[in-house]
C-alpha cells in the first residue's frame, strides 16, 4: 500500500496475512495508512528545514569569510597605498635620514631610527630617545650586524625590529624599529622594508660622495706633504672647503694593534670631528696623518681614538706650527720625529709635541747623521760590540737604566732581571765602556748617545 503525501510518494507499507483481510482490517490499515504518510510528510519537511538551515548557515559563514577577506584585501590594500605613499613623503621631504625616520615613526607609531654600521646614532624620529645616546661596543656591534645579516628580512634584536641597510651587499647602516613589546605587525614589517628601500640610495649617495671627498683630501694632503705648488695649493683647498690659510699642525697617529689601512683611517678621522678638529687626512705605509688648521688639544685625540679603537696602545706625534704650505714637508718630519721619540720613551703611548722634545729636537731628520753614527760610536761603541760578540744586551741595560731616571727598582722591573743582575751589569758597563756613571759629563754624554742609538739609529749596533 503506497504512503503517499503532499510532495509525493514516500514509500510503500507492505502487509503480510495468511488470510485476505476483512472490511475493519482494510479500514485500520488505511487509517494506518493515511497517518504513517503524514508522519513521514513531516519528517521530510522537518529534514529539508534542517538541511536547508544548515546550508543557510553555511552561506552566511562563507559570506562573514568573504565579508573578513574583503575587509583585511581593503586594510591591506589601504596599507599598501600608506606605505607606498611614504617613498612620496620622503621624496618630499628631501629624502634624506630624518624624513625617512619621521614618516616611519608616523605610519608605525613606533620610534624609527637609523644607526651607522659603526652603532652611532644618525636620525631618530618618536619619544623616548635616549640622551645621551649610548656609545656603541664594537664587539657588541659586529655580533649584531652579523645577526641580523643572516636574516633575508628585518629581525627582532633586543626589543628593536631591525633591517640593514646593504644595496650591492655591503652594509652602510641600519634601520630600526624601537618595540619592546613586540608590537609590530605585518604592517610594520612592510613598512620598514620599504623604508629600507627608499633610505640605501641616500646612504650609498651619502657614501659614495663621502668617499670622493675623502680621496681630493686625501690627494691634497699627500700633494701638501711631499711639497706642492702654493698657488694651487691653496686653489685647491678652496675647492674641497679647506681653509688653507690658516695655521695648520701635523699630527701623525700610530696603534700598534691597528694596521694603518682605510678602515684605521676613519677610526682616526671620525675621533678628529668628535674631538672638534677639522683637518685633511691621508695615511703613510704605517700611520695616519692629519693636517690640523688648529693647535689639537692635548691628549683629546688620543683618548677619543683609546675610547673608540677600545685599546690604549697608540702614540700621536704634532709638529710644530706650520705658516705656509711650503713648510708641510718639513713639519711632516718633525711630527714623525715626535712620534718615534714617543715610541721609543719609558711612556711609549700617549700624544706628544715637537716643540716640547727638548734636547730630542736636535736628533730629528736633517741632521748629519754620520756625525751621530760617530757620537754614539764614541761613547757606546765598546758596548755595542761586546754585546754582539757576547750575545748580550749591556748596551739596552743603560738605555734602560736611564730611561727609568736610573732607579734601580724600576730598571730591573722593566728589564725583568734581580736587582741584583742590575748591579752586576752596571758594574761591567763601567768597565767595559771606561766611563763612569757617577760623573756628570759621562753620565749625560751617555744617556744622550743611548737616545741617538735607540732613536735615531734603531736600537742598531
């Protein structure tokens, strides 16, 4: 017996008997009938309610996702336009390190700075910016750079998103985000990363420029050291906004853990502008010099150079006062001299001036050297040859004795012999050399011949 309903048919009742039903049964099993058809139009109703409430559900979850795309497309596409709309701004503002820090700190919210690749601050744009701004630690610094240049993209450093600044691979400075609480987005990320794009043409154009200056400087003050043409001398400086007519000073520098390459050479020149020295610069095979148009304060260079090199192993050498660049070759030597006097003294580093050499004025280049050679043969000539033929060092003793203002103490602490050992080579010096410490006019002779020998002559027989 089919069930049917209002949409149709639902199904079939089947009913087994062994005998044909009777007038009641038929009765009862289409009432049974009518019924079970309109339970089961029901049900289906119910189900198709069901199924179509789910898929209503569905719809609208797929609509609120689609509504949630769409508004994150329009975000990102409204951040897209802001960032791309900060290279306009910078380009604006004059393109240079404080409009890129100023329009990112806006668009962020966060304080935006650039560092060089040295750690010294260059631009800072927000609040908090720390007065005075931390030195740098070199080795802090170059664990940083290192960190952060495993990194395809900006990184997260010590509560700072940080990018490099690096066209062509080498690094020229960094961008960075100030975010101790790490709330940078992706947003922020973009941002940055644009920024970093439209700062390296400044950095490498500031660079670059950098690096021509520094070469007409430098071609100047070598032209100026072996002896130039005044005339275009001073033509020359003019060009490269060096005041020439000034009185100048040469200042020579020398680290012993420092080899005298270009790297050295900024170390130097970046110490001259902290400390108020404009100066051209160049470097010879083992030294940086300065052409300073003022007298440098003494001990200023130095320990600037000791603060930023973090070694105090350096000796500076100023001539005297040069009036004229024709006197630069001459004072050149005489910035040498003191430096080699320096070198060479009980104090070895530190900075020092020609004019206050004293007696070591007369030992510099220009005298005759053969003279010398003859002086110091004369008075330490004996010793020179007992220590070559005796394998000894009699002769550095007594240049060592005096050096320490002949205390014994002193002496033989800096040789690392016994007091002792000190007394006995004294002892044979008198003997050797027949000359007797105790006596004014020897001991002087003496102590000015082991200058020469050491000085002059290089601690040379």
């Amino acid at each position: 017996m089919a069930l049917r309903g209002i949409e149709g048919l639902h199904g079939y009742l089947v009913v087994t008997s062994r005998f044909p039903p009777t007038g009641t049964e038929r009765f009862l099993l289409a009432t049974l009938i009518r019924h079970t058809a309109a339970a089961l139009s029901v049900a289906f109703v119910h189900r198709r309610r069901r199924e179509e409430a789910v898929e209503l559900h569905g719809l609208r979850e797929e609509r609120a996702a689609l509504q949630r795309q769409l508004v994150t497309v329009v975000g990102e596409l409204a951040c897209r336009q802001a960032v791309q709309g900060l290279t306009a701004d910078v380009a604006a503002s004059g393109g240079d390190e404080e409009a890129v820090t100023r329009a990112l700190h806006g668009l962020t919210g966060l304080p935006a700075l650039v560092e060089d690749r040295f750690g010294r601050l260059r631009s800072w744009a927000g609040p908090d910016r720390p007065d005075p701004y931390p030195e740098p630690d070199p080795v802090r610094q170059h664990a940083l750079l290192n960190a952060a240049a495993r990194e395809a993209g900006p990184t997260r450093i010590e509560g700072r998103l940080i990018a490099l600044v690096r066209p062509h691979g080498e690094i020229l400075g960094m961008l960075a985000l100030v975010d101790p609480l790490g709330e940078a987005d992706e947003h922020a990320v973009l941002a940055l990363e644009q920024a970093v794009m439209s700062l390296a043409p400044e950095l490498a154009h500031l660079r670059n420029q950098a690096e021509v200056e520094l070469r007409l400087h430098r071609e100047l003050a070598d032209d100026l050291l072996a002896g130039t043409d005044e005339t275009s001398a001073y033509a020359r400086s003019e060009a490269v906004g060096h005041d020439l007519h000034r009185s100048h000073y040469i200042v020579v520098v020398r680290w012993s853990d420092r080899v005298a390459d270009d790297s050295f050479a900024r170390v130097v020149g970046r110490a001259a502008s902290a400390v108020g020295m404009r100066s051209l610069l160049t470097r010879g095979a083992e030294h940086v010099v300065l052409l300073a148009d003022d007298r440098p304060h003494a001990g200023a260079l130095y320990e600037a150079l000791a603060l930023d090199t973090g070694a105090p192993c350096g000796s500076i050498g100023v001539s005297a006062r040069c009036d004229t660049p024709d006197d630069f070759p001459q004072h050149y030597q005489e910035a040498q001299r003191a430096l080699e006097v320096l070198r060479h003294s009980r104090k070895q580093y530190g900075m020092t001036f020609f004019d206050q050499l004293g007696l070591y004025r007369i030992l510099g280049p220009g005298n005759n050297l053969g003279e010398l050679e003859a002086f110091v043969h004369e008075w330490l000539g004996k010793l020179i040859d007992y220590d070559a033929g005796n394998n000894s060092a009699m002769t550095e003793t007594l240049a060592r004795y005096f050096d320490c203002g002949g205390n014994y103490d002193e002496t033989a602490a800096s040789l690392s012999i016994h007091r002792s050992t000190l007394r006995y080579r004294l002892q044979r010096i008198r003997e050797i050399s027949g000359n007797d410490l105790a006596n004014v006019e020897d001991r002087l002779n003496l102590q000015v011949a082991t200058r020469v020998w050491k000085i002059v002559l290089g601690g040379s027989g």
